[in-house]
C-alpha cells in the first residue's frame, strides 16, 4: 500500500479553466462573496480564482501544497476547500484538512467535492475509501448525502447545499438562517400609485423607499430597516402615519396581497428549516423575528403552521391534488411540469415539496425546468438549451431527486447525436410572463396544424425537420411558416 501512495499524484488534479470554479459560482450567484468579504483559498491549486476574483475587485488570497506553498494560510470571512478533500487518500489528513480549513474562517466554508455522477466510466482502480485513476490521482466521489453527513459530522454544524458536491457551513446562526429564507422569499413588485396627492409628491424622495421597504417585508418595517425612517417619522410622526398616506394613493388591497405571500413564503421557510436543527426564536434574525410576531403571533404557532404543510408535502394525495389545481405548468399523466419562473406561483405544498428536493441538491443553475412527481415523491431538475429563444429546446441534462431515499439520479444527453426536445413552452410559464403570448402563439400553431397530435412522430429535432418538410412547414424563430428554407 504504502508504494502506491508514493506514486499518488494529488497536483495533476489540479486544473486550470477559463471560469470561476463551481464553488466560487455559488457564492457569487448567493450574495455570499462580494468586495465587501475577504477569500481565502484552502487548497488553490494554480490560483485561477483568487485571479478572476482579483479582476473583480474581491481580496482574495490562497494556499496550495504543491503550486503555492510558500504562501501563509491565513483568516478571512470566507473560505473555500474546493476539491480538495476528494483527492485526499489519508482519511485523517483529509478530516485534518477540512478542520483547518474550517478553523480559518470567519464567516462561512464552502466546501466541493467530486459526486458520484461525476465519475468516469473506467479507467478506475479501487484504492482505500475511493479509487485511483488511469493518470496516478486518487478520488473518492461522493453521493449527495454522503458527503453533507461527513461534513456535519466532521465540522459540528449544518452543511447547506448550494450545488450538487458544493454545500456551506455557516458560523453564524442568525446568518445562516437569513440565507436559507432568503431562498424562498419572492420578489413582488411595488403596488403603483392609483391617485396623485400633493403631500405624496411632497414628500417622495422618502416614501419611495418605505414603499420599497414595504413591498420587500409585507409590513411595517422596523426603524432600522430602511435608511430613510427618520426623516419619514421627522416628517409624519410615525411609521404608521405614511404608511396611510401611502395606502391613501396605491388602494389597500395590494399590500394585503403582499402581506399573505410574506406569511406564505415565512411559512414555507420555517417548514425546510427542519431539515436542519430548527433554530430558537432568539437564533433566528432580527428581521425575520419581526415577520413571525407581525403575520404569526408567535414561534410556537408559526412551527406549527409550518409543519402541518411540511407533512402534507409528504402526502401524494395533498401533492396530486395541489397540483390540479395549480395555476401555472403543464400536468401529465404523472406529474406537473412547470418553468423554475414559475415556481412563486405555486400553493405553499408545492413550494415546499420542490424546496425539499433543493434541501438535498442544492441549486443546479443550468435547470430552467422542474418536474413535480404526482405520485413517487420525486422532483426532477432539467436543463433545456437556450430554453428562451430556440422554439423547441434539446434536453441537456436531468437531476432525479427521489426523496423517500435521499437518491440523486444524474442523466447526461449533451453527447446524444438526437435529444428529444420541448413542445408547448408556453404551458409552463405564467400567463403574465412577457414571454408568454410569443410562446403561446407558436403552439397554436403547431396545434392547428395537427403537429401535436402525435408528439413521440416529433419528438427529436431530425423527427421535428423531417415532418416539417413533409408537410411544406418551417419554423423561423417562434413562427410556424410556409416553405421549406432551413430553420432560423
């Protein structure tokens, strides 16, 4: 054993690429990493991201055995392991690597490792807890749950999953919390103003942004939750006060609408918050203690609340039915199939449902289409190609989430010469959507043409062309046209 360690060859999986590594991405996509935090680098191999980091103005710095020894292993709010701990064939030295890595920062560790359908086909030798590959390097891949379990176990605290093999850990309670409900917090649009009144345009430059503040809580925010609160009290005498005014001129009923989709989306939090320890109430942010006392009354009624939708979400019936009577998505013989735009527009169970497929996965930003399972307690994550300009977008890949056994099922179809493709794009979106109307006209066509009566004659692009020939039919973006000219 010991001669084959020798030749373990852990600096030939270090890579260069053109992009941000995967766990970088994350960060940068969650808000987690900006000029605002510092990086460190746990293992940087040739130092692409602390470059591509540096271009953008974030202070970043990092250490590597082999490629940048000499540097110092040093503290920062944010600090990555990324693909590290799986090239590691010493089970202790990759616990000890983790820790150390953990114990330098002072906000949040991501950490990535390589995942189970991440592994080649051959060329693969079992070797300790992992195997060794044709080039000399050592990997141990992971499954999803495997690896947030090691972590937890390892580190002492909840790992979050941000991508598949990418999860984060947290230092900070209250932090974490917020992350993790900023998740499910949907953005809504400030209600317009209905009437003009004098002592409003008198005073915009500071109702503006307690409408904004209004809008974004579903509520009256706190003093210390927009900047402008004390000129707004300077001017009024209370909070309370301009938010009359304020409903004086948009109508009521709006930030009454608003107000239910903040209890709906504190609801479906505080439900997926059980897949961590749920926090006390005095954990929990200043923000969001706000939010349970205003539209809840108390922790103890909003868990309650909560978790009476979190067991419904593990009902089929209650899914079967939810998804009936869903406003938005395409409903099959099996499941419902909706845009990930969509998806605030679903019943709390839905959200709730799909948020426990995100609890195991994590984000797959390539995914614009999701899969609710009827019957199965499975969600599907599945990314289609170009999915807003190409008419009938080629399937790429499916993530298979099955929850009663916390499996991850991966489907590559980028290599595949003909992958099926998608039809009625409009049935996924919400009528609201501005790319609806486009979308919906190209399937009435398609129906009146009798196209779709038959979807597996259609079903690849080549089957796609070959009937569009036959019939004198082209497609020219999202128009269905006469003629045999090649597709635009």
């Amino acid at each position: 054993m010991s001669d084959k360690v020798n030749h373990i060859a852990r600096h030939k999986t270090a890579i260069r690429r053109p992009s941000f590594s995967l766990p970088i991405k994350c960060l940068l996509r969650d808000g987690l990493l900006d000029s605002s935090k510092t990086l460190f680098d746990y293992g940087c191999g040739h130092g692409q991201d602390l470059k591509l980091l540096s271009d953008i103005d974030i202070a970043a710095n990092g250490w590597d055995p082999v490629f940048q020894p000499a540097q110092k292993r040093q503290s920062a709010d944010v600090v990555n392991i990324g693909y590290v701990i799986n090239v590691i064939e010493n089970p202790r030295e990759r616990a000890a690597a983790l820790r150390n890595a953990c114990g330098l920062c002072e906000q949040l560790l991501v950490v990535a490792a390589q995942v189970e359908f991440a592994a080649p086909d051959k060329d693969l030798t079992e070797y300790a807890d992992g195997v060794l590959t044709s080039r000399g390097t050592f990997q141990k891949y992971y499954n999803q749950h495997e690896l947030r379990t090691y972590l937890e176990s390892e580190l002492g605290g909840d790992a979050i999953p941000a991508a598949p093999g990418v999860f984060y850990v947290f230092k900070d309670e209250s932090a974490k919390q917020q992350f993790i409900a900023t998740r499910y917090h949907r953005r809504i649009a400030v209600p317009r103003r209905r009437i003009s009144e004098l002592l409003f345009e008198q005073n915009r430059g500071v109702l503006e942004p307690m409408m904004e503040a209004l809008t974004r809580l579903g509520r009256l925010p706190g003093a210390e939750e927009f900047p402008e609160s004390g000129e707004v009290i300077e001017r009024f005498g209370s909070l309370k006060r301009a938010f009359a005014l304020i409903r004086r001129v948009t109508d009521e009923q709006p930030w009454e609408e608003i107000a239910e989709r903040r209890v709906e989306d504190l609801l479906v939090y505080l439900a997926l918050s059980r897949f961590q320890r749920r926090p006390k109430m005095s954990q929990l942010p200043p923000s969001i203690q706000r939010d349970i006392k205003a539209f809840l009354g108390s922790y103890r009624t909003a868990c309650a609340r909560a978790d009476v939708l979190l067991f419904r979400a593990g009902d089929p019936d209650a899914i079967d039915t939810a998804c009936q009577r869903a406003e938005v998505g395409r409903l099959i013989d099996n499941a419902l199939i909706i845009h990930r735009s969509a998806l605030d527009y679903l019943q709390p169970i839905l959200r709730i449902y799909e948020g426990c497929g995100r609890a195991l996965v994590g984000d797959i930003d390539q995914a614009n289409v999701i899969k609710l399972h009827r019957f199965s307690g499975k969600v599907s994550y599945i990314a289609y190609s170009d999915f807003d300009k190409d008419p009938h977008p080629p399937l790429r890949q499916r993530v298979k989430v099955t929850l009663p056994t916390l499996s991850i099922d991966f489907f590559d179809y980028s290599t595949w010469d003909d992958p099926p493709i998608l039809f009625r794009k409009d049935a996924l979106i919400h009528p609201k959507d501005e790319r609806y109307s486009k979308f919906a006209k190209l399937t009435q066509q398609e129906e009146k043409r009798g196209l779709l009566a038959s979807i597996h004659e259609i079903e690849t692009r080549r089957k796609l062309e070959i009937r569009l020939h036959d019939e004198g039919l082209t497609l020219r973006g999202h128009r269905l046209c006469r003629g045999n000219s090649s597709r635009e």
